[in-house]
C-alpha cells in the first residue's frame, strides 16, 4: 500500500492541533484549569507528530507499507516507534494513576486545617508574613473530630504573643523558626519562647515564629524585624529553632514550590562561595522552579512520594551554614554583646552534618536531636501533628535554660 508522504504528514499534523489543552478543555469541560504536567504532555506529544510532518512535507515519494517493501531509515524509526510507544505507556500510566486517585484512594486520614481570618498576609520581602493586631482562630480536625482550637494574639509588629509579663525586664530572648516556633496547637503560655521567659528571670521573650519559613527568612529577619526597632531591650539572646524541613525550604525542593514556597527568597553561594540573594525562586531561577511545577502534577510522583532533589547535598549545608553564619553576625550587630543560638529539634536527622559546620563557623549550637522521641503521643496533640505539644515544649525549655544560664 502506498500513500501520499504529504498527505501522511498532514494527518500527524492535524492529530497535533486536536492534542493541545484547548482542544480538551472543549471536548472535556472541567473547572479545573489544565495543569502544568498536562501542558508538557501535551506539547511532548504535539512535538512527536510535527516534527515527522516537517519531514514528510518535503518527500515526494510516496510512502510504502506492506510485505517486502522495506523500510526506509530503518534506525530512525525504530527510534520514533520507541519513543511514540514510550510515550502512550506514560501516559496511560499517569492517566491511570489520576483515576486511581480519584475513585479508589483512600487516605489513613482526613485532617483538614480551619483559620478565621487567614494566618498570613503578603509581604514583598518575606513572600508573606503575620498580620498586625489580629486574634486568629485555628482549629485542626482529624476525621471532623476536634483536635485542638487555638486562638492566637499577633501584636502590632507581627509576632505571636509571649504570656503577659508585668515585670521590667532588661534583657531578652527571642525564638525565630518556623510553626515550631511559633507554637501550633498550644496555649500562648505554652510556647517555648513563654516557658523560657517563665524559667529565664530578666528575660522578656519574644516569639519570631511563622509557618513555613525557612533558613534563609531567619537572615532577613534579622536584618528587618529583630531589630531594635522591635525590642526595647539593648542586649539578649536569639534562639534559631531549627527542623529539618527548613533545608527543603532554603533550597526550594519540589514539594515546597508545590505548596507554599514559590515566592521565597532565593540564596546561593556564588563561585567565589559568597552569599548571594537573586530574587526569589520563581523570578531568580525560573526554569529550575517551571521544571519543579511541571513534575509536581504528576499524579506517579505523587503517589510515589518523590521529593527532588532527592536528597539535601553538601552545598546544600554549607549554603545553610553561610546563611545562619550571617545571621548572626546581623543580629550581634543590632545587638552588641548577646548571644545567639542554634537549637536542633528533637527529632533532627540533618543535625550531625549541619552541627559541624556551625562548629567551624564558631556559631554555638545545642544539640537536642536525641532529648526526646517527638513522634511519640506524649510529645504530639495528635498523631497526626508533627508539631510539639506544652510537654514537649516545657521539657527543651527546662534544658535549654539551664544550656543559657551555666558560667
């Protein structure tokens, strides 16, 4: 049988123009905007087919199919044949997996997180940041049972409330981090920057703390917010509370861009291993952070769980060690004279690596990765919160305070 090698390629042609996101939008209607996995399929399957049409534009012999007649460029198309199947087994695995998701996944739980108002407002610096003189509700539930509901008082400068104190104090201790800092789910005398205010006497604590920052906000805090023009004392003690997710955080891995940190600021060390700010991730490495976008909708990479990168690398800590390092040496400069401290979560694997690297910075550091299992129910509200409870957080203060008090 033979056909026109035109008109061949004017049929893959026209198969492109139906595979496009339009075309499914209008054959499919959903309220669901064509994700950004779905567009790189659909370009890679519209490249399949007009490259072959721009070649076959150009014949003008005719194309031969049947018995004995042969094949031309035998190598070439065996590789178009592959990469063509490949391709359709991709997809019907993706496809698949999505149904699967759909009509038969069934979660272990179904937590869901409720907030009145919203816990956070844009800021240009930060990517977003506490609001001002708020009281805001938060209440977590397992299953539509109650788990814990907080309110939480932000001051006039964006911070979560330390317990009230009457008492003059003329020195100060401050958490920054993220809600580990912050205190989920517990009492505002529960938080660690309250019980340390609690067993610190001269102490005023203040609490930095703000969901979902990472490494690289505690240097811009203190370059913008721990800062004299936000605590009155002249002289105290910054406690940096470390988790292991804040590397994540620091380096924009796939499920950080996919959920909350598109527009954190962006940090690297440079050829000459300076520290070095290029916007954010999505405008100072934007094809890094497409390429991250495009993955995260891939139902396969979600049901197999894949962070990328896959692993935190030793240009990763020491990056985190450049950042903490001058941020240290920001705060000893708003606060000549006072102290500043790593803390390591319980709990921490990344302790060990990033503790050595600290150490040969001269940055002191408290090591408490093995003080408690923090996975237990006696450290957690639920099981399936991460975050410390006022035990948890009692028992760091306890060891802490005496760590900052000994000659």
């Amino acid at each position: 049988m033979q056909i026109s090698a035109r008109i061949f390629g004017f049929i893959l042609f026209l198969l492109a123009l139906a595979l496009n996101e339009w075309a499914f939008e209008f054959v499919l209607p959903t309220e669901r905007e064509v994700d950004y996995f779905v567009r790189f399929l659909v370009f890679f399957a519209s490249v399949i087919f007009i490259i072959p049409f721009i070649i076959f534009l150009f014949l003008s012999a005719p194309l031969s199919f049947g018995e004995g007649q042969g094949v031309r460029h035998p190598k070439l198309s065996a590789l178009y044949f592959g990469l063509f199947v490949s391709f359709i087994v991709f997809c019907c695995a993706e496809f698949g997996t999505r149904y699967y998701f759909k009509h038969f996944y069934k979660p272990p739980f179904k937590d869901v997180t409720e907030w009145k108002p919203q816990p956070t407002v844009p800021d240009s610096i930060f990517a977003y940041r506490l609001p001002e003189n708020k009281i805001i509700n938060h209440r977590y539930l397992v299953n539509d049972s109650l788990i814990y509901e907080q309110n939480y008082k932000i001051d006039s400068f964006s911070r979560r409330e330390t317990s009230p104190d009457t008492i003059v104090k003329d020195k100060f201790i401050a958490v920054a981090g993220c809600s580990f800092a912050f205190g989920y789910g517990v009492k505002e005398d529960e938080t660690l920057s309250s019980f340390l205010q609690q067993k610190m006497s001269g102490y005023k604590g203040y609490n930095f703390g703000v969901s979902g920052y990472g490494t690289q906000h505690l240097l811009l805090q203190t370059r913008e917010k721990i800062a004299p023009k936000e605590i009155k004392q002249k002289q105290g003690i910054l406690i940096y509370f470390f988790i292991d997710n804040h590397l994540n955080r620091l380096v924009g891995s796939r499920r950080i861009i996919k959920l909350w940190g598109e527009n954190f600021p962006y940090f690297f060390l440079d050829d000459e291993k300076k520290l070095q700010q290029a916007g954010t991730f999505k405008t100072g490495r934007k094809w890094k952070t497409l390429f991250y976008k495009v993955l995260t909708n891939s139902a396969i990479i979600d049901i197999l769980d894949l962070e990328i990168p896959f692993s935190i690398s030793d240009g990763d800590f020491k990056l985190a060690a450049a950042i903490i390092k001058e941020s240290k040496k920001e705060f000893e400069k708003n606060f000549p004279g006072s102290k500043f401290v790593v803390l390591f979560c319980p709990g921490s694997k990344c302790s060990g690596e990033l503790a050595a690297l600290l150490a040969k910075r001269n940055i002191d550091f408290v090591d408490y990765s093995l003080l408690f299992d923090i996975n237990s129910t006696e450290c957690r509200s639920h099981y399936s919160d991460p975050h410390p409870n006022g035990k948890a957080y009692e028992e760091i203060a306890k060891n802490l305070s005496i760590y900052l008090t000994q000659p």
